[in-house]
C-alpha cells in the first residue's frame, strides 16, 4: 500500500504490426507506444495531446525464410523471435532498475512534487501479437493429458492436476510427433 505523498504511475504499451505496401516487398511495421493511466480520460482522446507516444519499433520476421544448410530451419525460426523478446526485455528494463523500486520525485498536475512508482500495468496487444510477445506457440493445439478412449466421459474422480513436468513431457511428445508427419 502507498503512503500520503506517493504516486503509482500506470505505465500503458500498446502495439499494433501494421501492414504498409503490397508493393515493393511487403513492407510492415510494428510499432509500440507508451502512455500513463492516471491520464484524464478526454485527454487521450484528443489530437493535439500526444497522450500515446511512440517508443520502439518491433522487428519482424522475414516472411519467407531461405534454407541455409549450416542453419537449422528451427534455429531460423526461433532467433527472429528471440531478437523480439531481446527488444521488449530492453523496453522493460527501466521498470525494473533500482531507481524505479525506489521512485521518481515528479511533478504533479496539481503541482506538488511527489514520489512516483511507475509499473507497468499492461500491454495492448492482439491476439497473435499477444502469441509472439509472450512465447505461446501458435499453428498448434494444446496437449490434452486425457486419452482419446477418456474423451467426452463425464468423470466421476473431477479434475487432476497436473506438474509442469507432465506438460512438458506431453508437448515434447505432441509437437516431435508433428514435426515427423
């Protein structure tokens, strides 16, 4: 809980990967702005107010990626990705320093210096940017731990868990068993 004095300041992102030209190579870009939520709410919705500024642009993937042969096809696909999450890490790093645990000394609207906290609150994304930013692997089905005689059956014994270990083994299984059809 913050004290008298203390200010949470909501750090907002957005991203959207927009698509330029047909022509010339399609051509995208995938920018991500920055706003903070303890805006007024007719104020970001108004031209002349720059309340969502732009902070980095994305890299995106090559559409078609050529086979190398001293290059893996998987290493090819997983390194765009990484270099993605290379740039969100340094996106996030400064609300995750020291300094920021321990606040800013900020001006107010009201113009009382406070100490501010700013955390990030949360990252507009659709759902297949969503997918990328976070690692979930799309063009893939879940592992269903149920066998496929148990499926539509009412159970009597109710839902059982399961360790992160049985999830991993499973996917392991599911996605090599993909990979060799």
């Amino acid at each position: 809980m913050f004290l008298e004095g203390k200010t949470l300041v909501p750090i907002l992102r957005t991203s959207d990967k927009t698509h330029l030209t047909n022509f010339s190579g399609d051509k995208k870009l995938w920018p991500v702005y920055m706003s903070i939520g303890n805006i007024q709410s007719s104020i970001p919705n108004t031209f002349t107010i720059y309340a969502w500024i732009p902070i980095a642009l994305l890299p995106i993937r090559p559409k078609r990626v050529n086979t190398i042969l001293a290059y893996l096809v998987e290493k090819q696909e997983i390194q765009p990705l990484q270099t993605v999450h290379d740039v969100i890490r340094h996106l996030l790093r400064s609300l995750s320093d020291a300094a920021c645990q321990k606040g800013y000394e900020m001006a107010c609207a009201d113009g009382n210096i406070r100490l501010c906290f700013p955390k990030l609150h949360y990252w507009l994304a659709d759902h297949m940017e969503n997918a990328t930013i976070h690692g979930i692997a799309n063009n893939h089905y879940s592992t269903c731990m149920i066998p496929t005689n148990k499926l539509g059956e009412y159970s009597e014994i109710g839902y059982t868990t399961h360790s992160q270990e049985d999830y991993t083994a499973a996917y392991t299984k599911s996605h090599a068993a993909s990979l060799n059809n």
